[in-house]
C-alpha cells in the first residue's frame, strides 16, 4: 500500500478527481443532483490533500463550520 506522500503530482491529482467522480455520481445514484463538496484525505493530519467541486472560498468557509462543530463536539443525532 502506498501512502499519499509517495504518490507525483499527477498520481493524486488523477486520484483525487476519480475520487470526486465516485462521489458525484453517488450522490446522483442517491437522487441528489451534484452537491457542493469538499473531500479532505490524509495521512498525516498536519499534511491533508483535497478535491472540490465549488468555490475555494466556499471551501473554506464549510471547513471552518464544520472544524468549530466538531470541537464543540457539537453532533448531529439522525
């Protein structure tokens, strides 16, 4: 198994954007039409990688929401 620091430039990117696909079409699968997302992977915390479908503005506005519930510990029962 590779670890997301031994992979180039393109190897993640390629990754990444499957990744975001498998997503997308997901969701569609799930009757939702394209949602706005942002999918964080690491291997080491302090090191993360992303791929997003929206604006990075967007990004980091949710990320910053969803950093402050989580440290709040702030969760949502469904």
């Amino acid at each position: 198994m590779r670890r997301f620091e031994d992979m180039t430039e393109p190897e993640l990117r390629d990754l990444l954007n499957a990744l975001a696909r498998e997503l997308e079409a997901t969701a569609k699968a799930h009757g939702v039409e394209r949602p706005h997302f942002c999918l964080l992977v690491f291997d080491d915390p302090k090191v993360a990688q992303y791929v997003a479908n929206c604006r990075r503005e967007d990004v980091i506005d949710a990320m910053r929401e969803c950093a402050d519930r989580l440290e709040g510990r702030q969760d949502v029962e469904r």
